[in-house]
C-alpha cells in the first residue's frame, strides 16, 4: 500500500498565493484565521460586506446566484463563517442574522423560503431559478435544505430564539429525518444541525446519516470528478463522528484532492451553470477562491501539508 500523499510546501504556497490574490475578501481573512495570520475581527470585517440593513445576508455570498438582497439561503452562508470563527452570541452580525431569520419564516408554509422571486431578476445557476408555479426553486424539493441548517443556527445562538418555536422547529426535523431519504446538500444541512443541537439529538442525527452513508457518499473515485458528496464533505476533520467509519475513503479523497490541484495553485468547481457565461466566469473565480480555502483547511487538519522547507 502506497503512502498516502502530501502538499508540499511549494504546492501550498501556490495555493496561498493564489488566496491572497484572486479570491474574496471573506475567503483570504478566512484562510489567515485558520492558518494562524488573522484574526475573528477581519473575517467579522469582511462578512460585514455581505450583510443587508435588514440582518439578512446576500451579495452574492453564495455565488452561484447574484442577488444582493437578503435571502435564507445566503444567510446561512454568512453564519457558516460566523461559525468558523466562533462568534460570540452577543455579537451585533449574529443578532441581527437571527432576527432575520426570525422574521423571514413564514409561517403559513410551515418553512423558509431559500431565495425570493427576485432570483429571477439576477443571473443564477439554473437549480436557483424560483418556479413561480410552485413557489419554490428545485433545490427545496428536499426541505431540509436550508430548513436542518437554520435550526441548527438556532440552536448555537438559542439565547436570541423563543425557546417553544425552536423545540417545534426541531420536532419536526427529526420527525422529516426519520422517515426520508437524503439528499447530499440536506444531509449536509442536518449535520451542521447535528453540530449545534444538544447530545440528544446530535446523537439521533448521527444515527439516522449512519443509516444512509452507502447511499449518500461516492466512495468510487473514478466518480469524484462528477457532482457528488465526496467522503470529505461529510468529514471534514478527523473529530468527524463518521470518521473511524470511513477513514480508508478519506484517505483516498485527500490523495484526490491533492491530485486536482492546478498549476496556478487553485481547485476547479466540478459544476457550471450553462447560462449567464459571463457571469459564471466571475462565480467560478469566486468558487476557486473558496474551495482553495476550504481545502487547504481540510488538507491541514489531517495533516497532509508538509511544512518543511
């Protein structure tokens, strides 16, 4: 059996480089957090950008569509940084995001509505187009995309949410959990829940995934040039619960991943949009910025950079 492969120095380089020249502001203050150049206050800096009058976050956060209005589904990519760097509670862009969120469900419908109708208005990828017919774009056929996700959010910063709506909120995901099968990015949503919710039901997530993993991660690797759920999107360090489960796939993955690096230093978003081609050029540079962050993070956290010079 092989080594398992390592970024070399030279080749992370290449990536930093890269960081700090092409991507966003929020992706390079990121990457100065977790490589240990920076600081919560710059990314806070950064994400402040992204952040409507409203609470809500947009401008285009979320890359893959355009609108700079306040969304559910952008601002629970705005709390995925507040996360990353451990906001406080009582910091003034998380109580303004949960009000908005707060406000932004709707309560007839029983859920949030991941983009307004506006989505329409800006260029978007095709599975953000809102159909105006069903009142919802085709990424919310699975609901708990961004509905898991959200309550976890709630449940991180329960101190700004009455306590009876979030016990509801929560019923009824393990409820929707317990009788449906996942999709990747839904999946994905219930693990950030699992993340931020008490043991009891962290434990009933994990449960629940476990019960899934053959269907829902791509293990084959001759696959993960497609548009999948690789093993390092559902275990992201090795504190992941899955981990131990699928530690020989990891492995692999992060072989992969090293492997898919360009010459400029960067990693490719496996998708496009098919339309709006200028404006995907400027989403996919966004895309290389982020996921050249995301996965120098994820090659250090298990421990595949070597440092030495």
């Amino acid at each position: 059996m092989r080594s398992p492969l390592q970024l070399s120095r030279t080749d992370f380089e290449k990536g930093k480089r890269f960081v700090q020249e092409k991507a966003r502001g929020i992706d390079r203050a990121l990457f100065e957090y977790a490589f240990g150049e920076g600081s919560p206050e710059r990314v806070w800096e950064e994400l402040e950008r992204y952040q409507n009058e409203d609470g809500g976050f947009g401008h285009a956060i979320e890359p893959d569509f355009r609108l700079q209005a306040s969304s559910a589904m952008a601002t629970t990519v705005g709390f995925q940084y507040l996360i990353a760097v451990q906001t406080p509670a009582d910091h003034p862009m998380v109580k303004k995001g949960i009000r908005y969120l707060l406000e932004a469900y709707d309560e007839r419908a029983g859920r949030w509505k991941a983009v307004p109708e506006s989505v329409n208005r800006v260029p978007h990828a095709p599975w953000w187009h809102y159909d105006e017919k069903r009142g919802q774009t085709s990424v919310e056929e699975a609901w708990g995309n961004p509905f898991a996700e959200i309550v976890g959010y709630f449940h991180r910063y329960s101190r700004w949410v009455p306590a009876d709506f979030l016990d509801d909120l929560t019923r009824r995901c393990m409820e929707h959990l317990e009788r449906t099968k996942l999709t990747m990015h839904e999946c994905l949503c219930y693990v950030r829940l699992a993340e931020q919710a008490p043991k009891s039901v962290r434990d009933r997530i994990i449960g629940a995934i476990r019960l899934q993993l053959a269907d829902l991660v791509e293990t084959r690797p001759d696959r993960w040039d497609q548009y999948c759920m690789q093993p390092l999107m559902l275990v992201e360090t090795p504190v992941s619960p899955f981990y131990e489960e699928m530690a020989d796939d990891v492995a692999r993955n992060l072989d992969y991943v090293i492997e898919k690096q360009s010459e400029d230093g960067s990693w490719d978003p496996n998708w496009e949009w098919g339309q709006y081609h200028r404006d995907w050029q400027v989403a996919r540079e966004e895309w290389k910025g982020y996921l050249t962050v995301q996965n120098l993070i994820k090659l250090k956290a298990f421990g595949r950079i070597d440092f030495r010079k």
